[in-house]
C-alpha cells in the first residue's frame, strides 16, 4: 500500500493486469452492470455457476449506461447481483466552494423518498426470507414524504428496478454488517433466475470523524495525519491551469449574460465551482452524463445561448458521438475546455489526455486551440467566447501554471484564429511545439544554447486550422523542423505533416521529426517520471535535434 498511485507502484484504480482480484478495471464510471452482465451471460455459455455481483454508486446511476444496462439485464434474465451503494453523491462532493453540494438530478430525489419512505417489503421469492429477519423501515430521515418516490415507484407500487425486471430490495443499511450479510447469503442461496438488486445506503467516509463532516475535502486525498484530519499540501507560486480557466471564464461572464457554463459531476475538478459561486444560475452540473451535457450544451446553443462545455479530456471520450453529430456536423457554436490533457501523474492512463487533440481535429468544423501558458489560456477563453458561427475547443493540462503575467483584469483579448507566433529566432532548426510542450521546447533551447545551437521556437497556438504561413517559413528558412506535442499519434503533428506533404515542403532537403506520446499506455507516476517515460522532457527533445545533426556526443552528455 505504501507505493499506491506512485511510479511503479499500485494503481489507485483496479487493474486487470495488476491481481487476479481485479476483476475489471474502472477509472471512469458506471460501467459495472454493463460488464457484470456481459460476465454473468458469459458464464451462463459456458456452464459455470459463479456468482457475478456488480457494485455501483448512486452517482455512476446518473450515467445512461447504467440504464442501458439494467433494460438490457431485465431482459437477458440472467443471475446477477446489483449492489447500489447509495451514498447521496449523485455529484462529486468537490462541486461547491461551501461543501458538499446537494446532489443534482431527479434520481437523487427518488433515491432519498426511498429511503425515507419505504420499508422492507415483501418482494417474490428473494425478498420473503429477507423481510422477516430484518422488517421494518431501515434508513428514516427526519423529513418523511408521504408520496410515492417520483418515477421510481410506479402506481402498482413496483419500482422502477423492478419494472426493468431487477428484484429490488432495500434500502438496507450498509453499516449494519449482519443484516447485510444475511441478506447476502439469501440472495446468493436463493435459486431465483433473473438479475437482483440490493439499495445499500451508506455514509461516505464512516468511521472517520474528519471524513465523515468534510466528504468533499476527502473525496480524494493526499497524505494526511490520521490523528488531526491535516493534509500536507505542497503551497505553490502559482494557481493551477484549472484555477486560472475559471478566472478566464468569469470574467468573459461578467460581461455577456449570455455565457454559460456547464460541468459532468466534477465542479470541483474543473474549476467550475468558481463559476457557480458567482453565477449560481448560469452553471449546470448535470451529474455524471457526458454525452447529456454535450448535446444540452448544444441545445443551449441553438437559442443564442454561449456554453462552455468544461470535461476532461479522457472523459469527453465518453460523448465523442455527440461531439460530432449534434455539434460539429450542426455546426453548433459549443465552446469544450478540456481539461487534463496530456500526462496526469499519479491519476495514470484512465485520466491521461493523450487523444483530444487527434478526434478533435479531424473533425471538419472544430476550432482546437491549446494554450503554452497560463496568459494563453485567458486570451484562448476569449477567444472562444468570439467564435459565434461554430465549435471550438482548448486543452490545458493538470498542474500548475509558469508565473508569466495575466491579463488585466483577468480578460483576455481574442487572437486572431489560425495564427502562431515565433517566440525565439535561431538557425538550422526550428522546434513548433503545441500547448504547454512549448515550455519544453524554450527549455531544449535553453540546454542548446552552451553547445553552440541556436534554435528557433514557434508556439503553434492552433492545430485546426493551421498557421499555414508560419509553417511554410519554418520549413524553408531551417534544414531541421520538429514538431512538439504531449498528445497520442495522429495529433498536431500529423496534421502539419498533411499540409507539407501536400504543399510541396517535404519534396526538398527538410527533415521533420514529430515528437509525440508513445503509442502505449503510460502507467501512473510522478509528472516528471512520466516525462521521462515519455520522451518529452527538454533533455529528450535537445537530445533529439543533437542527433540529427550528428552530433552524438553532445546528445549523450545532454541525456547524462
């Protein structure tokens, strides 16, 4: 356990590959019925009689996989167990500045009259044993309401799991270990075909007094002393590209009523409960349903409305469908700040952003954008915020911003679309580097300039569409152009590839080199091992001009 979420170390997700134990690994959300089924159809082909249990949240309940999946369970009819820990974190709890936001969405409610207003009845053939060990209502709340839950207990008095075709049993009380384990042992013995589910309500972080009245500043943690609650977290010169996105997007709202911003469950991870602090209506936590906030983002922008859609890059993968269908093929001005993009550290390849850049620029209407500094960010928010006639997108990373200065008054000033900048002039080569590798690449400049090579380093600001004449003098005026990116294959700089093939610039004597992630999955890690791992640290990248140049000893003493 010491090495958890460390280099070489246990995952902080479960992992196939890493124990027999794991069954099937997660990061994301709302997968386990989905898989469940798939394992407990599978053991049904192959004659085997293991028991599949599923344990999901009632946050993951807000996704609609869940739902295709219990439809799907319903009819399939096979044996299954469905655990719904029902915590009331429908949302993360990091979502509001205050604490704990009340969960969001019409399931929490129905979940909460369940709870409150429904005792352990009799249920077919499961639920009958069950009912007479335990009886009685088993989780009250002070407030009861006297209604039936609202599209969860229909007017026979089935619920809503049940109209799937899921026995439903619960709510049970999971920090009553007999009675659950009773209940357990009655379902597992119980030869009753078809899927169950079993309402568990829990309380996040019981047991633990400083977890049990802060479950938003525990939701994730870093190291802390058990005996106070403390967490040791390292103080920074700088606020975090996530920060720094917030302040953009408010000062943007602060003058256009008409921007909006619009999060999956994750106010707090993407800075959004800055945004709601100060416009409380204008921000829309739609739960853990990314391809819902993706198309009611573009629904938003069908009556004038400005969105910005703030997920995570690896998350966004999610609703690519909508992305393209419902946005970029209506040309729908929805504005994705798409945050983690590039390597996340201890998070590891569930959460890595290494693919945005690539399904997002091939799509025909996308603006995509990336800032090399903190500065950028605010002028690339701006600049979205400008673009009205169709979609656009910006990534930034996890971690924290360089220390340039801001813009006054935290407003940003619109760029002008297509266009990069140089921001060193050298010889022989030229490094175009994309988002925050631009750092990098002034770094590897930097590690040259003792060797007696004078590069030159252009901030591409854009990947679609491309500065077409920042390239064409970049290839012309060096014999070496190397493209930068932390991205997968297929990114920035295959598409710089694709303009100069087909603008004659690689018929003469350049040579181009695109540096990129490695096409592999890159375990977690400290940021700076996974740099190495990558091949992108500003030691790699001057190692890398070295040898094309022939210059091979000074590539090793760079590396060394």
């Amino acid at each position: 356990m010491p090495t958890l979420r460390q280099t070489n170390g246990l995952s902080g997700f479960t992992k196939r590959s890493e124990s027999d134990y794991d069954c099937f690994g997660t990061g994301h959300s709302s997968t386990t019925i989905s898989a469940g089924l798939g394992m407990a159809v599978g053991r049904d082909l192959k004659g085997k009689s293991n028991n599949v249990v599923a344990v999901i949240g009632d946050g993951a309940m807000t996704a609609g996989q869940a739902y295709e999946a219990m439809n799907n369970a319903g009819y399939l009819d096979s044996d299954m167990i469905v655990i719904l820990n029902d915590n009331k974190q429908v949302s993360l709890p990091t979502a509001n500045l205050d604490g704990p936001t009340a969960p969001v969405g019409a399931l929490s409610s129905a979940l909460s009259r369940l709870q409150s207003n429904r005792p352990l009845r009799e249920l077919r053939e499961v639920a009958k044993g069950v009912t007479k060990q335990i009886g009685g209502p088993m989780h009250e709340l002070a407030a009861k309401v006297d209604e039936y839950a609202r599209g969860l207990i229909s007017g026979s008095g089935s619920t809503f799991f049940e109209e799937l075709g899921l026995y439903y049993i619960g709510p049970v009380d999971g920090h009553n270990l007999d009675d659950l384990t009773a209940i357990l042992n009655e379902v597992k013995s119980t030869k009753t075909t078809g899927p169950v589910l079993i309402h568990v309500i829990t309380e996040k972080g019981r047991g633990y007094p400083y977890a049990e009245k802060a479950a938003d500043k525990y939701h994730g943690v870093t190291k802390f002393d058990p005996a106070t609650g403390k967490q040791f977290k390292s103080s920074a010169p700088t606020q975090s590209y996530t920060t720094y996105f917030a302040e953009a997007l408010i000062a943007e709202a602060e003058a256009d009523k008409d921007i909006v911003a619009i999060h999956a469950a994750m106010g707090g991870g993407t800075g959004l409960n800055l945004f709601q602090r100060r416009f409380p209506t204008r921000c829309f936590d739609v739960g853990i349903a990314e391809q819902h906030a993706v198309t009611f983002a573009a629904g938003l922008a069908c009556e004038g409305i400005k969105p910005f859609c703030a997920i995570y890059s690896s998350f966004l993968q999610r609703a690519y469908d909508q992305v393209v269908h419902d946005v970029d093929l209506q040309k729908l001005p929805v504005r994705f700040a798409m945050d983690r993009a590039g390597l996340v550290g201890a998070d590891g390849p569930t959460h890595c952003g290494a693919f945005d850049v690539t399904y997002m620029a091939c799509l025909p209407n996308m603006v995509v954008m990336a800032p090399s500094d903190e500065a950028e960010l605010f002028h690339m928010v701006a600049t979205a915020a400008a673009i009205d006639d169709r979609p656009s997108c910006f990534r930034f990373p996890r971690g924290n911003g360089v220390g340039i200065e801001l813009p006054k008054g935290n407003k940003g000033i619109p760029l002008e679309i297509g266009k990069g900048r140089v921001l060193i002039e050298g010889e022989r080569v030229a490094l175009l580097g994309y988002g925050t590798a631009v750092q990098s690449c002034m770094a590897a400049a930097a590690l040259l300039e003792p060797h007696g090579i004078r590069l030159t380093v252009a901030d591409a600001r854009f990947c679609k569409p491309l500065d077409h004449d920042l390239i064409r003098s970049l290839a012309k005026s060096h014999q070496v152009l190397i493209t930068v990116e932390e991205g997968s294959i297929g990114g920035f700089g295959s598409h710089v590839a694709q303009f100069m093939a087909l603008d004659g610039l690689l018929d003469g004597n350049l040579k181009w080199r695109p540096l990129v992630l490695p096409d592999r999955y890159i375990d977690h890690g400290s940021p700076v091992d996974q740099q190495m791992e990558a091949g992108l640290t500003p030691s790699h990248i001057a190692a890398t001009v070295c040898n094309i140049l022939g210059k091979a000893r000074e590539a090793l003493e760079i590396m060394s």
